[in-house]
C-alpha cells in the first residue's frame, strides 16, 4: 500500500542458498519443518503500520505491545518479542534503509538481524531476484495445499526462477468508485449494476465524462487517476533485454488524459495531492487562492468518482470522504460516508498490494513458517480479517462465501457488498509483463508527462524529460524506436 492507513482495532479492526535442516514437509502452520528457532526476537521491516496492525488484531499468540523508552515491541505467548522496524515510503527512504540492513545481515548480530521484510508489487523483483529473500516452500516449509487458496497472480509476481519468494495476505484488484448523489444528477439513479452498464468501455466512460461537464460535474480528478487501469493492461513488459518499450496502453493513457484535461474533464490534480485527497470528500473542489494578500475560497467542481483499489477504498477514500470521522448524518456537506458505490467500470486491473518476505540469515525460520501461514493462507483468519477490516484477503474459497453472503455490506458503501465485485475481477488480473524496472518507469512516465497535459511541454519533450529522467534512475537501459513520436 502506498499511504498509511486509517487506525482500524481488532474490534472494528531466489534463495540461492538453501538452508541446511528443512525437509519440506507440510506444517500447516504448526509442525516443525526446519531446524530448531535460537532467537527470541523477530524483526519485521517495513513503511507503514498496515501488516502490524494485522499482525496485532488477528494472529493468534500476540499478547501485548510493550514499551520500553523509545521503543516497543509485540510480545508473542512463548516470550519472543517482535520488533516492527518501519521506515517511511518518502524518498524511497525505505529501500534504502532495508538495502543497507539486507547486506548487513551477514555480519549483524542474531538480534539484529531482519527476519522478515515487506515489499510491495512495483519493486517485488528487486529483492525476489536475490538470495536476500527465502524459498517460501523450500526453505521455510509452506506446501502447496497451504498455498492452494491464493489467487494466482500474487504467487507469479513473486516467483523468481521457479521459486516462490513471498506470500501476501491481499489480493487488490481495483473498481471506480462513484458517488451516488452526483450519479443520481447525471442519470437519475446510483444502482452499480446500472452505473456499471453506462461505463463498461472506454468509449462509453469518455461519453458519460462530456454528460458529467454538462452538469459542473468533474470525470476524474487529476492526471493520475486513470494510469493503473491502462498500465496493467499492457501488452508486454516496460523493459525487454533492457530495452524500454513504450506500449499501446500507456500511449491511450497519455491521449486520453491529454483530452480530458484539455476538455475540462478532470480538475488537474496529481496522485496523493492534497486536491485529489480534497475531491473526494464534502468540501469537494473549495481551494484556498491567495492573491495581492487576500485570501478567498473559490469552488470549483465535485468529482463523480475514482479509480481505486480494495485498500484505498476501504482506508484511503473512506478517510477523505468522511474527513471529520462523522460517521455517515444522512448529509452529504458534511460527511459522503455512505454517499459511494463501486462498480467494476471499463476494465480489470489492480494496484498495490504487500508481501511477506523471509529474510536469509533469519533465526526464527520456524516462526517466520507459522506467521506466514497464519496472516496468509489460514481460511478463518482471511475471513475475519475481510468481515472486520473490509480488506480483501488473499483467500479465494473464503472471499466467495462473503461476497455471496447477503446480509453482508460495506456502510462506507450505502450497504452494497463490494467483495462481490473485487471477486469477479481478482481472477482476471496477470502479472505475466511485471519486470524490476516497473517502479521508476510507472513513476517517471507519470511524472513526465504532467507537463504535455498542461500544454507547458508538447509530447517530444515530455517524452525527453522521461527518458532523462528514467535514465538517472537506471543507467542500463536503451529505448526502442515505439518513443519515436511527436503526436498520439
């Protein structure tokens, strides 16, 4: 997950090197398949709370978070105290902190060494292409039953030579999110099977954005909103025999926000801005303009909606829609919780999602095996973690039976059952032109062509400032001729 999440209590809340003493047989989370733990402290990097808070509210022999001076830690029943060693996103501060910690690991001592380390999916074969990081069954002893549950994807985008590097608790797959008061405006009603038939292709999202301007309602929010739909759609991977392609699907992603930011169909935010966090709450478009020292508010246009996936609804939108944590007043000023529905608009994609890495060097392998099984391929625990939290937990049987379950709904979405949906589209995401370039070319090219959309740069020389810019990032790499462009 890129941004931290809202607080949520367990109430609401290649190795290259085998490691010697593994026999590979299934421990189902509770048998001993490695030699025996000689640490009684696990050490578990990452950028955010998201995992702990999991790890606190839903594994089972978590007692207590003690504290001592400056740090804390999780102790466990048998007496093994976790430490949780964050280190913001920002300036990808976190890379280059776990960087650092992984080369250390050989010469650190047993306490400090990192146990197990998150990753996320635009730079998962970074790490999973190394021997910093364990083979899930091979070395750390999780079967193939136990991993039978995951969706598909979230197994191949960690699969490096045949060996299976990390485990997720979620699957992300991504719907529009829509408000219903401004559906209601536009068409006259908010149903999401009906909203989803106004939307199912391209074509028609573009026609229902020209009727939204219509009526001083914006399509999108900013340039960004619509870039994982496009990308993750692509027809082959950015980088080849390190050579930068540029795909059709990127090419529409450009078009299309070129016209709908010279068409007036989206405010001109970026990803994370805090307009674009702005726009989906109950002040909508209100900026704050200052001019010859004077400060007035100017409003300017509410947002039908945005592309998302399972953990920005339910955290990041949820948090913007209701800013005040009101709770839903039946008054859409102040608060749009219960105002939005989901509906699986033009296309399948996904975004995001987190993974659990065992790290060479661990002590705790046994421990790391039990954590890894319980947080991921544990059916109840999936299920209580998605009944609670509302996340999407990567466990097929157990997300049918709740997106099937009737008297089960989101009330941040007026009651609607969105795991119905994230279901219907987990099984048609692949990950089959994920590569260890996908990070910097999905930042870069965002950041590029801000420019071109603005009509400050035409389009050769937004695609100038990428390559520059990419090519700072990654020395390695060449471009192919499909760069060669001056117009879409």
């Amino acid at each position: 997950m890129k941004k931290s999440m809202l607080a949520i209590s367990a109430l609401a809340a290649t190795s290259l090197l085998a490691l010697a003493g593994c026999d590979g047989a299934s421990n189902s989370g509770s048998g001993t398949v490695c030699s025996e733990d000689t640490g009684k402290v696990l050490n578990i990097a990452c950028w955010n709370n998201e995992f702990q808070s999991r790890f606190e509210n839903f594994y089972p022999d978590y007692v207590k978070t003690v504290k001592e001076g400056t740090e804390s830690y999780d102790l466990l029943r048998d007496g093994t105290k976790v430490y949780f060693k964050i280190t913001p996103n920002d300036g990808n501060g976190y890379q280059t902190k776990l960087d650092t910690d992984l080369k250390a690991q050989d010469s650190a001592s047993a306490d400090d060494k990192i146990d197990m380390f998150l990753i996320e999916a635009d730079y998962a074969t970074k790490y999973t292409a190394t021997d910093y990081t364990l083979d899930v069954k091979n070395d750390i002893g999780l079967t193939d039953q136990d991993l039978s549950e995951m969706y598909q994807y979230t197994k191949d985008i960690v699969t490096y030579d045949g060996k299976l590097k990390a485990v997720s608790w979620q699957a992300t797959p991504g719907l529009y999110a829509y408000r219903r008061d401004l559906a209601k405006k536009i068409w006259g009603f908010d149903d999401p099977d009906k909203v989803q038939d106004k939307l199912s292709t391209w074509d028609k999202f573009n026609s229902v954005a020209a009727t939204a301007k219509e009526k001083n309602i914006k399509m999108l929010s900013g340039f960004d909103d619509a870039y994982r739909v496009y990308s993750n759609n692509m027809a082959s991977p950015w980088v080849t025999n390190k050579v930068v392609h540029l795909d059709d699907q990127i090419k529409s992603w450009i078009k299309a926000t070129k016209s709908y930011t010279d068409s007036g169909y989206n405010d001109k935010t970026s990803l994370w801005d805090s307009q674009w966090q702005q726009n989906q709450g109950p002040t909508g478009a209100s900026k704050e303009v200052t001019s010859d020292g004077e400060t007035s508010t100017v409003t300017g246009h509410s947002v039908l909606g945005f592309f998302y996936s399972t953990w920005g609804i339910n955290f990041t939108l949820a948090g913007n829609a209701d800013p005040k944590n009101l709770g839903y007043t039946g008054d859409p000023s102040t608060s749009l919780y219960g105002e939005y529905a989901v509906c699986k608009g033009p296309a399948s994609w996904y975004w995001g999602g987190s993974w659990l890495c065992a790290a060479k060097g661990t002590d705790n392998k046994n421990l790391v095996n039990k954590i890894m099984y319980t947080m991921t391929c544990n059916a109840p625990v999936s299920n209580s973690i998605t009944r609670i939290t509302q996340d999407y937990t990567n466990n097929k049987s157990a997300m049918e039976a709740i997106g099937s379950d009737t008297s089960f709904g989101s009330a941040f979405l007026g009651g609607q059952n969105h795991i119905a949906l994230f279901t219907s589209a987990a099984g048609n995401i692949s990950m089959k032109n994920a590569c260890a370039y996908d990070q910097g070319c999905n930042e870069k090219i965002q950041n590029a062509m801000k420019d071109y959309f603005l009509g400050t740069s035409d389009l050769a020389a937004a695609i100038s400032n990428f390559k520059t810019k990419l090519g700072e990032t990654y020395n390695d790499l060449t471009f192919d001729s499909s760069w060669n462009i001056t117009t879409l």
